[in-house]
C-alpha cells in the first residue's frame, strides 16, 4: 500500500490526521453511539488499515466530536491544548532545536481536549508513563521525544507500546529536547550552575528562524543614468523570486543609483544573466550571501570561564552537590592532578562528544562521551566529568516546572515524575 493510502471499508468516515513534514492526510469517524463511546476506539482500531512510513508524530482529529470531557478529576480549571503547548513554545521555541531533532507536540488527542494536569520527566518509559495513566494526567512534556526515528508499525517494541497506550488514555505528549538545550535559561545553562560563578556562553550559536526569510543572496551594483535605472529595474521586476529596492547618492560631483536585489537561491544565476548584458553596471556587482543572524545566548553547549579558579576537586564537589549524586566518573588531563587549577569548562547536557570535541578548556562536564573521546580531551590537558546521560539533564525539570507552572498561570497543575531516573547507577 501507497504511504497515506486509507482502506476505505476499515476506517468510515475517519479524520485521521498522520502528520510528517511534507504529508497530512483526514478522512472522516463516524463514532458510535454505544457505551463505547465513552473511551475512544483503540489505536489499533485506527491505525490497524494503515501502511506507516516515517511516522514521527500522530494527530487524531474526530468530528463531530461525542468524545467526553476530560478524564481527570482535577479541580484546576485547565487550559485548551493548543495553549499549553504555545506556553512550552514561549519558554523553548523549537525553531532553536537542531535540526536532525523531533521536537513539539508528537501525541495530540482528538478535541475537545482541555490540560488539567501535566507531568515532567526527561524519558517516557513505560514505568512513567504507568505513573502519568494513575495520576490522571493529561499532559506529559518528555524531554527526550518518545517518538524519535520513523515508525512504520505501531507494534511490538515498549516505545511503540508507550504510544499506543498514551493514545488509548487519551494523553499529549509533547518535547522540547534541543530546543531546551539552546534556549537561554535551559538545560544547559542549569548544567553551568554546577561550576559555580562564571560568565557562561554558547559554544556556538542558534541562528534566528526569521530572518532572512527565503532570500539566500542580495546583488548590489550602481547605475550611472535615470534611463538606464529605468529599463534595469523593468527588467528585474519582470524576474521571478527576486525583491529590488533602490535608493539615490551622491557621488563626488554627480549622482548615483544603489540597486539593492534580494534572491531567492534559483533567482541569482537568472539576475546575474541580465546584469552581465550591461558592462558598466556589471563591474559594479557585488554578490552578497544572506546568513540567518546568530541568537544571542542561544545555541547547544556552554562555555563557562569561572570568576575565580578552583581545584579540580572542588569542581568536581560542586558538581556532586548541583547534581544531587554522590559519584561522578573523571578522568583527569595529562600532568593534572586534583589540585589543578580549572579557569574553563566546557559544559554539554547528555552526550557531549560531538559539541565539546576541540574545544580549548581545562574541564569538560557532559553525562556521557566515548572511551576514544575521553582519551583525546585527556592527551591534550582537558579533564572529563561524566555524571551519565539523564543525570545531566534531569534536573532541569524542576526549573521547567516552575516557568511552565508561571506560563500557564496556575490553572494546570504541574509536577514532576517520581518514577524516571537514570537507567545506570553505581552499585
Ligand atoms: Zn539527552
């Protein structure tokens, strides 16, 4: 069967949206009128007549819509959906998350759907979500996305049993993961807090979603006489994906003209082509390519250059003490000892190898990187903290709790997961 293909005898009159990025589908439901009604229709009941390819999100739409209120008790008067998640969007805009990430709202209940209640935790694994189900919860922000690489089959392994029971309660799930990590005030930014006072910035840096929109060159050139202005702007407004803008100089005795051409990427070789018919204005092209600007304070990792140096091994004991662990792994740099003095960290929440490779600092602290990673910082003077994955991470959630709790002005109650933790401990 085709991708989005619907066997037309098994789902009636469905709306059944199965959102990627470039495919939507909706057909009608029809619900009946039984006691079933009350709950809806399993997930296999939907999903059963469909061939998946590259599911990474899952929307259920219902029309009318007979489903019932919402199933918890809470007395919280709650919030619409798409307004939890605007308030998740405020705090980690998700168009700072990287690009190979699957952030937002993966699990999205058939409306109406309001949120009373929301759960926190850092991995959706069948154990939390168990716990979010006897809660009544409505909600659950992961951390990590529960739906990460394609699904072609809802089937079989506990993620895909994780959804398929999320759905069946009728519960969003929603993550924020990379976006949370760039976002200033994030993960990473409560990581940093481990070292102590220091001026802390991103290793490298988001780029702003906005600007420059789609243009991808701007080609600047000068032109001498009014009628050649004239005729030169005729034709480049006659051009498909290019914006001309103009404005007048002068220059030494006379006057000049600065055409301005913002290019969409196919539209360049075609303003070039008519340029380079007009050799005087041609030796005055410039090309320019248009870069998103960079987000202040925004973007994966952390820099942090302490205000006063500390030995190794108080680093390490405030790490213990902002991570609430009483073990931590280090390997210390070549000719350091634990009375080394540490100016730098280097900081990345999770798995650090691919942000804090290369980069100059007395210490990285991240929650895992390989054993080869670990022996190039060590051979070039860098010391390695590895407090493991999720322990570098969760944390952050009680700073969530209470900014998302603000956002949503107290009408959904917020809280943590009691049972997610680090799969690893030190026995
Ligand atoms: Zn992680």
């Amino acid at each position: 069967m085709k991708f989005g293909s619907i066997e037309q005898s098994s789902v009636p009159d469905a709306v059944l949206s199965l959102q990627e990025p470039s495919t939507r589908f909706h057909r009608n439901f029809e619900q009946q009128d039984t006691p079933s009604r009350m709950l809806p229709p399993p997930i296999s009941h939907w999903l059963s007549a469909f061939s998946l390819r590259n599911l990474n999100r899952v929307s259920c739409l219902v029309r009318p819509s007979p489903l019932p209120a919402p199933r918890n008790s809470h007395t919280r008067s709650g919030m619409e959906l798409k307004a939890v998640v605007s308030a998740l969007e405020k705090l980690a805009p998700p168009s700072l998350a990287e690009s190979w990430d699957n952030v937002g709202l993966l699990v999205e209940p058939s409306p109406p759907f309001a949120v009373r209640s929301v759960l926190l935790t850092n991995d959706l694994t069948e154990a939390v979500l168990e716990e979010a189900l006897a809660k009544k919860v409505d909600f659950i922000v992961s951390y990590h996305p529960p739906i990460f690489r394609a699904l072609k089959r809802l089937t079989g392994g506990w993620k895909e049993r994780v959804i398929v029971k999320a759905v069946e309660g009728r519960v969003a799930l929603y993550s924020p993961h990379t976006a949370c990590d760039c976002v200033s005030g994030g993960v990473n930014d409560w990581l940093a807090k481990a070292i102590g006072p220091a001026s802390v910035s991103p290793l490298s840096h988001s780029l702003s979603a906005q600007f420059p929109g789609a243009w991808a060159h701007r080609v600047e050139f000068s032109v001498g006489s009014e009628a050649d202005l004239g005729s030169i702007l005729a034709e480049l407004n006659s051009l498909q994906g290019v914006d001309v803008h103009y404005h007048t100089a002068r220059s030494g005795a006379g006057e000049q003209t600065r055409v301005s051409v913002n290019c969409m990427a196919p539209a360049l070789t075609r303003t070039m082509k008519l340029l380079a018919r007009e050799s005087a204005i041609y030796r005055t092209v410039q090309v320019l390519q248009l870069n998103k600007p960079p987000v202040p304070d925004a973007g994966p990792g952390r820099i942090c250059t302490l205000s006063d140096p500390v030995t190794i091994a108080t680093a390490v004991q405030r790490i213990k003490t902002h991570l609430r662990l009483s073990h931590v792994r280090l390997a210390l740099g070549a000719r350091c000892t634990l009375d080394s003095l540490v100016l730098s960290v280097a900081v990345c929440a999770g798995s650090g190898s691919s942000v804090l490779n290369g980069v100059p600092a007395d210490l990285f602290l991240t929650g895992e990187m390989s054993h080869h990673d670990v022996l190039d910082a060590v051979a070039v003077g860098t010391s390695v903290v590895l407090c493991d994955h999720s322990n570098s991470e969760r944390g952050f959630l009680s700073e969530l709790k209470e900014a998302l709790t603000g956002q949503l002005e107290g009408k959904v109650k917020v809280q943590l997961s009691e049972t997610d933790r680090d799969p690893l401990e030190i026995v």
